[in-house]
C-alpha cells in the first residue's frame, strides 16, 4: 500500500487506454497539509490501423495499444521466424519475424 505518512510519494499507473510518459510517472505526493498533491502524464493511446507487410499476412488483428498479432507469411515466403506485429501506443505497428522469397529454378534446358 501506500503510506499516507507526510512527504511520502506513491507511483501509480495509467487507466486503460493510456499510458504514462517515461519520464513523468503518475505520483502523488502526501503533503505537510495533510493534502494530496498529484503529478505524472498519461496520454490516450492511440489506435493502430489494420497490419500491413509486404511479405506478412494478419487477420484478426486487434488494434488495440499494446497489442500482439501473429500472421504468417504470404504467398511465395517461407517463414524462418514467425511474423508478428505489435501496436505501439503511437497508433503505429512494429514488426518482427522473417519471410524469405522462395527460390525456384527455371525450366531444365539443355
């Protein structure tokens, strides 16, 4: 818990749906009034729209903050790490795994 003792500071976290800056955690502060002085930013994450990669295909997505998808690789890709996309609390995806193009051979001619 929290000590309600004077000049005593307790961090605490954002709601749902926001996240708190790195830099300026939400706290609050127990004053020599016997008050609460309260600090700290959260902002409303943002959105991502639907995931898109040139070598991945995602269905189901939620584009949620903070969330995780796991695709596959499209057409003519085989997959050595499974592709996943993450939505960032900037409304952007970050994405990780790796697809690489099939190699097929020509027509044998002689």
């Amino acid at each position: 818990g929290c000590s309600t003792q004077s000049g005593h500071t307790c961090y605490g976290s954002c709601k749902s749906g926001y996240s708190a800056s790195t830099t300026n955690r939400p706290r609050a502060t127990c004053t020599s009034s016997g008050s609460w002085s309260y600090a700290g930013t959260c902002t409303k994450d943002r959105r991502c729209s639907t995931p898109y990669h040139s070598q991945f295909t995602f269905s189901g997505c939620s584009t949620q903050s903070g969330s995780t998808c796991y695709g596959s690789c499209k057409s003519g890709y085989t997959q050595t790490n499974r592709p996943r996309a993450t939505c960032t609390s900037s409304g952007s995806w970050s994405y990780a795994g790796t697809c690489t193009k099939d190699r097929r051979c020509s027509t044998p001619y002689h």
